[in-house]
C-alpha cells in the first residue's frame, strides 16, 4: 500500500514539478515581450506621436538629418577660345590659336539646415504646410578637361605656348560655365526640382504621421504666394 501510494504521489508530483519549470523559463520570454512592447511605444512616442503634436517640428528634424540636400545637376558644353604669341622684341615669331570645347557640370543644393521655424508656416485647420526656402547654392562648375575636344592653328606651337592655350581655356571655360549656371531658364529648373524633392521628402512622412490630407507649399525667398 505505502509503495503504490508513493508512486501515486510520485506520479502527482511530476506535473507540479514541470508547471513550476514552465513558469520559471516563461519569466525571461515575458520581460523580453514587455521590454519589446515598451521600445516599439517609446520609439511610437518619440516620432508619430511628436509628430501627429508638432508637425513644425517633424519637418524641421527631417530638413537637419537631410542636410545639404543636391536637387538639381546641369551638364552642358562651354566653347573657350585662346591665342598665345611667341615674340623677341618687336618681331613676332610664332602665334598659335586654340578653340576647344570642354564638358562641364554644375550642381543646385539647398541648405535645408538653416530651414527653422520661422521658415515653415502651419495651418493645423486646412492641414497646409508652407516652407520658405533659402536660395540655391550653385557649386563651382567641375570640367571634364579628359573629354574636351581641341583644335590648334600655328605653324609651331611650342610645349610652353601649348600649355598657356590649354590654361586660358579652362580659365574661360570655368567663366562661361559659371555664368551659364546662372541663366534664368537653367535655375527655374533648378528651383522646380528643388520644390518637388521637398514637397515629396516631407508629404510621405507626414502623412504617414497621420496627416492624410497634409499639402505641402514650397517657395524660395523672394517669391510670391500662390
């Protein structure tokens, strides 16, 4: 009787014993869970809330993670045309004359890290962000001199005489490049590139935010409202 009562205890036993193992190995998977569960509010808390709170705010944390942000690059081809003129004295001994035609690029950024609030203007009834941009930046033209083409007159054309032709050229090349970067039809399209990539780089997350029906209005110093 005792032997089978014990293995009865025995048998009743074991269960409890693997109930209490279950719930000791269930603690560490639970404070994980809860330390999961506390991260994703906090990071929820952290962005989408501020957000949905302050969506100045958001643009502006987005504007200082993008930085400097490029939105439009130009590549053309600028003709440059130089003489060089070999003398002893009064008596010219050699003229040389050299056109070439040197590809050029330049960049538009803009400094969205000086975008601050009194840059952006919120209009919580319609949901109508307007943000006020500082000018481009138009970077100094960068010559692709492996990839010009040149033509020379002269009869002789000395290493010294070629080498002052090839300076001159890119010297005029860089002039008329960077005055090209400036032509009104270049940074119209520059600023429209500009206005996209902003307006898309902010209507998304803030959507996402909660923003559904958010519009974006973006224009540069010195313009008109529309």
């Amino acid at each position: 009787m005792n032997t089978e009562t014990d293995g009865a205890e025995r048998v009743i036993a074991q269960p409890k014993a693997q109930k209490s193992l279950a719930r000791v190995q269930a603690v560490p998977w639970l404070i994980v869970i809860l330390l999961i569960a506390a991260t994703a509010w906090l990071g929820w808390r952290a962005f989408f809330y501020q957000a949905e709170g302050d969506p100045v705010g958001s643009a502006m944390l987005a504007f200082e993670k993008q930085n400097s942000l490029t939105v439009f690059s130009s590549r053309f081809e600028v003709v440059a045309e130089s003489t060089n003129t070999t003398a002893l004295g009064p008596i010219t001994l050699a003229q040389a004359r050299q056109a070439a035609i040197i590809p050029a690029r330049v960049e538009y950024r803009v400094n969205l890290a000086t975008v601050g609030r009194d840059r952006i203007a919120w209009d919580a009834g319609q949901q109508v962000m307007d943000i006020t941009l500082p000018a481009l930046k138009i970077s100094r033209p960068n010559l692709d001199e492996a990839q010009q083409k040149t033509f020379t007159e002269g009869v002789w054309v000395s290493r010294a005489a070629s080498a002052n032709l090839s300076r001159e050229n890119s010297r005029q090349a860089e002039a008329k490049a960077a005055a090209f970067a400036k032509n009104r039809e270049v940074l119209a399209l520059a600023r429209g590139a500009a206005k996209d990539a902003v307006r898309q780089n902010l209507t998304i997350p803030l959507q996402m935010a909660g923003f559904e029906d958010i519009t974006v209005n973006v224009r540069f110093d010195g313009e008109k409202v529309q």
